[in-house]
C-alpha cells in the first residue's frame, strides 16, 4: 500500500473543538490528490454500570442530527489531559455519578477517512450517584438507567444508534467483564 505524503496544506478553519485542513496529497507513484481533514482533541465514552447491574445513560439534544440521542456519557478529552481523567470527569459532570472501579477497555478510530483523533472507552463498575450533574451551559441532559438486559433490544430497535456508543456496547460485550451479560442473539 503506497504512503501519501502532503505537498501543500491550508487550515480553513479553526474552532477549540475542531479544524479542517485542506491538503493536496501524493502517493509514492506520483498520483496528487486533493483531500480534506478534520483534527478534533480525543473523545472518551464511559461505560457505567450501577451495582444493580444498570446502565448509565443520557439523553441529549445532537445538534448535528437535529434529534434527541440515547447515549453514555462522554465527551472531549481536554487538550493535556489523561484520558483515564477525562472520564470520571466527564462521569461526574454529565450525569453526577462517580465509581472507584475504572478500567479502559477499547478505542477505536472514529472515522479513519476524516478524522485522526481516537475515542477512549472506559468501564466504570459499582457507579453511584454521588451528587447533581454539571453538564456545561450548552448542554441539556436528561440522566436515568436502565437494565443491562434491555441493551440488545435498544440496539436492535435503532433508539441507540450513535455509533461511538454502538462500539463501545460492543468492547463491553467484548470484555466479559459483567457476568451473565448476553451478547445479542444470545438471550
């Protein structure tokens, strides 16, 4: 597979969530091509399961889809910041729970074609409430849990569909860390 190298590169625009890079490209045959990159800080996406063996999850409004997502809690890693930090931080302020029990259990690109940056997900066992949420002044979010046995009929019903959320369900599943949580078509 032949390596590109960048011949040229414009920043369009630059915003402190994300910029986009226009690149003329060339591969090691002599092929240019024209390309565009988005450049965001890493994400990380949590996992949280209560003792009663339920899921953290919120709901918020995605601005991008225009619609109300079913979702974990998550967000951007801080420029600087440890993504195992940024997960009991994003934790706490998205939902007010807090857990003693962390464990990173994927990653993932989230999409190789545009972006460069990677999503962290981590798994937060024994998560309690410990205090409100501090979601940041743009956020809307409506917190509650659910029964880790209603994860495959939430999948399979598209009411979770963001696919950064989808992934990290499956390095849950993956990770067998939850005895007796079923993979889909397992049940």
């Amino acid at each position: 597979m032949d390596k590109w190298r960048t011949i040229k590169e414009h920043r369009v625009f630059e915003h402190p969530i994300l910029s986009l890079t226009t690149m003329l490209r060339q591969r090691e045959d002599g092929y240019q091509h024209d390309i565009v990159r988005l450049s965001s800080l890493d994400w990380v996406n949590v996992v949280a399961i209560t003792p009663e063996r339920e899921i953290v999850l919120i709901k918020q409004w995605r601005h991008g889809s225009d619609e109300v997502t079913l979702e974990i809690p998550g967000g951007l890693v801080d420029q600087g910041e440890d993504p195992s930090l940024a997960g009991p931080r994003e934790l706490a302020e998205e939902t007010g729970y807090k857990s003693g029990n962390w464990r990173k259990i994927g990653w993932t690109n989230p999409n190789p074609a545009l972006f460069g940056n990677t999503c962290h997900t981590y798994l937060a066992l024994d998560a309690s409430l410990a205090g409100p949420p501090r979601p940041d002044e743009a956020e809307e979010i409506e917190v509650f849990t659910r029964p880790l046995s209603d994860l495959p009929d939430l999948l399979k019903e598209g009411k979770i569909s963001n696919c950064l959320v989808v992934t990290a369900l499956a390095w849950l599943w993956l990770d067998g860390a939850v005895p007796g949580l079923a993979l889909p078509g397992q049940l």
